[in-house]
C-alpha cells in the first residue's frame, strides 16, 4: 500500500462515520488534489468508500459543489486490517494530527 493511500485512509478512519470532502481529506493527509482523487475513486471502485455530490447551487453559495466522501462498512473493515499490516514510521506521520499516528513504529 502506498504512503499516501495510508495517508488518505489513516485520515478518514480517525472518524469512521464523518463525511468528508476531497480538498478536507487532502488538507488533513497533506496531500494534493491531484493524488488525493485517484486514491479516493480507486477507494470507491473497490467498495470501501460512498461518495455524494451535497445539494447546493453553487452559483448560490459562491463555491463549486464538494463532492463527500465515507468509509463503508467494509471500508471501515478493510481499512483498519490493510493499516494493521503495514508499519508507517512515524516521523512520516508526525505531520498529521496526533490520533493518526497511534500505533506506530
């Protein structure tokens, strides 16, 4: 698994059941909007997260619509056992907020 695929993880399973949005998922794993994307469609192809478009008129709100993003279940499940297996050192993950980086070497 690469680095920022468990960057993006390690970012949403730190509160399974929030939604988040790309740019928010991508501020948190330190990420560009161009590497967070393919991660979040590759997530979504293989069943471990559900997106939404929210229901706003952009014109209205003075922003493009954000497109949201949830672990599923099997997500959820997924996620903690394919982090379980891999071993990020922590001085990479010492950027991220300190709940993300419990568990490692």
């Amino acid at each position: 698994m690469t680095l920022p695929t468990q960057l993006v993880l390690r970012a949403m399973i730190a509160d399974p059941a929030r939604e988040m949005y790309g740019l928010e998922i991508g501020r948190v794993a330190e990420l560009a909007s161009g590497t967070i994307h393919p991660i979040l469609a590759r997530l979504e192809g293989c069943g471990w997260l559900e997106s939404r478009w929210e229901d706003l008129d952009p014109h209205d709100a003075g922003r493009p619509r954000r497109r949201y993003y949830r672990l599923t279940p099997d997500g959820i499940v997924g996620a903690a056992r394919a982090l379980d297996r891999v071993r990020t050192p922590r001085s990479l993950m010492s950027r991220l907020h300190p709940g993300l980086s419990d568990g490692l070497a």
